[in-house]
C-alpha cells in the first residue's frame, strides 16, 4: 500500500505547476532540497517517477505524474473542504433565549453549569428580565432563538 502525507501532495501539486523545483521552493518558502525530498519519498512510496529529470533541463511530468496530478489535486480540495466543514462544526453555537422569571428560577439557574460543561459549543445566552407580552415578537424578528415562560392566570 503506497502511503504519503497530504504535505507531499501539496508540494508535488504546486512542482507539478511549476516544474521547477527552485521557483516551488520559493513560492512555498522551503528549500529546494526540502522540495526535492518530498518528491523523492513521493516516488519511492507510490513507486513511480513523477518526473523526468535531466542535469541542466526542465522537469517534465511522466504519466504517472500526470494522472498523481489530478488525483492530488482532488484529494488536497478534499481535505481544504472537510477542513472547512470542521472549523464550522468546531465554531460555537450562539443561542439567545428568554425564560420568564418563575422558569429561570425554578428550574434553568440550576441546571446551566451542568449545561455549559455538557455543551460546550452552545454559548446560551439567557435573559430573564423581559416583558412577556414583546417576547413572541421578538423570536419573530430573530432577535431571540427561543422563548419559555408560564402563562399566567386567565391568559
């Protein structure tokens, strides 16, 4: 089983763009021995050359350098696109809510600590200080996620 580092691939795809290892080198802000070791252990692990080299004369891709390119290629925007999904999943929740004063209280004072360690992407916002009769336009208007409160008697 071929094994390589997303790392190699980096590097392999932006040689593969400038088939000079000097100016990859430059661009990435490495060696170019640095660049020129990450290709090697690139073709000893897949088993392959990726690209013909002549003393004094560009490097050229092979074949196999082709078809690495493009499967690199979709591998790295892989990787950038499931990195972006777990930056937002890692990104907190922020959730605004009213609890009338006999609910906060009674039952959500006491609960919150348990709550914050148990969720610690959900930053609750919890405001208990709010006439009840604005609350319900105000989860319209969004400028509330959620809204809980007792009725009170003979509403």
């Amino acid at each position: 089983m071929a094994r390589y580092t997303i790392r190699q691939l980096e590097v392999f795809v932006e040689a593969a763009r400038d088939c000079n290892f000097a100016r990859t080198a430059d661009r990435l802000g490495i060696s170019q021995p640095a660049v020129s070791d990450h290709i090697r252990a690139l073709e000893r692990n897949l088993g392959a050359a990726l690209f013909a080299r002549r003393r004094g004369a560009t490097v050229v891709l092979t074949g196999a350098g082709e078809r690495l390119s493009v499967e690199a290629r979709a591998v790295l925007d892989q990787t950038a696109s499931l990195s972006r999904r777990n930056a937002a999943l890692a990104a907190p929740v922020r959730v605004r809510m009213f609890a009338g004063p006999h609910i906060f209280e009674r039952m959500l004072r006491a609960a919150l600590a348990d709550f914050y360690r148990a969720y610690p992407q959900i930053e609750l916002e919890v405001v208990a200080e709010w006439p009840t009769d604005d609350v319900a336009s105000l989860v319209r208007r969004r400028e509330l996620d959620l809204a809980l409160f007792t009725a009170v008697d003979g509403r």
